[in-house]
C-alpha cells in the first residue's frame, strides 16, 4: 500500500498543521512519524516538537536516539521515499510516496494495534514501525526506532 505526501513539512507548526489528517489511519501516521524525525535532520528543536506532536508521551530516550542517529545522517530519512536511492543522494521526486506492507504478524487495525514496514531504499529490506490506535480513532507512531539505523551513505 502506498501513502502520498501532499507537502513535506519542515517546521513544528507546519508538521502539527497536516498531522490530524494523516493520523487518521496507520499508513498515514507512519508517513506522520517519518516526517517529524525528517525535520529533526533540518532543525532539531523543531523536530523534537514535532515528534512531541506526535506522541505526546513520546520517551525522553527516544529522542535522543533520533537526535544522535540523524545529526550526521541527514540523508536517512530521506530513503524512506519511493524513487530515492544512494545513487540519486536519496533526492526525493516531486510525487513524495511512501510505500508500507504487512504480514501475517502484523496485527489488524481491529486490535488497535498494527506493524507495518516501510520500504527503505538505503536497505536490503523494508523497517518495521508499530502504530497505535487512540481512543479518539486517531493513530499514532509508537515503535519506530528501526527507522534510524544506518542507511547505505549516498554515492
């Protein structure tokens, strides 16, 4: 299944103003989860509000986690876009779509809970992020630290 990205946020206020509607459902937030660590690698104070936005209990080790993964990876994030890869600097297309699939581990949306794995094009194989579902139907990104392991480094 593939999420398009309408417009890619590279504030707090920019991220929080597009995040009720694609938390809506899992696939969206998942893309929600890669666009908040992806402002992070443009400024980390707002990327941190973002990911607050986020998940609000978001842990404090989580993070740093993402603060020390990207400070040096800018590029990381940026794998996680369909027609991006080490060979174009992992330049993201005008049409910005993500790609997300399931497996018979997964969960359903009916239990609240689902794993879906992202493709990743700096990767042999796709990141598992794990969604959760609000009380208010929304969804929200809450394991996702696969997302910011080491990518192949653009050629």
């Amino acid at each position: 299944m593939n999420y398009t990205i309408d417009t890619l946020p590279l504030t707090a206020e920019a991220y929080e103003a597009v995040l009720p509607e694609m938390n809506k459902e899992p696939e969206g937030a998942a893309a929600a989860c890669v666009l908040a660590l992806n402002i992070i690698t443009h400024d980390e104070h707002q990327g941190i509000d973002s990911l607050k936005a986020m998940n609000p209990e978001i842990a404090f080790s989580s993070i740093q986690l993402a603060v020390s993964q990207l400070r040096s990876k800018s590029y990381m994030l940026r794998s996680y876009f369909s027609g991006t890869s080490p060979e174009n600097d992992y330049t993201i297309p005008e049409r910005m779509e993500m790609t997300f699939t399931t497996n018979r581990y997964s969960g359903s949306t009916e239990e609240g809970k689902i794993k879906l794995f992202i493709a990743c094009s700096g990767a042999a194989s796709p990141r598992p992020i794990t969604l959760k579902k609000r009380r208010d139907g929304s969804w929200y990104a809450h394991e996702w630290s696969s997302l910011v392991v080491g990518v192949r480094p653009p050629e």
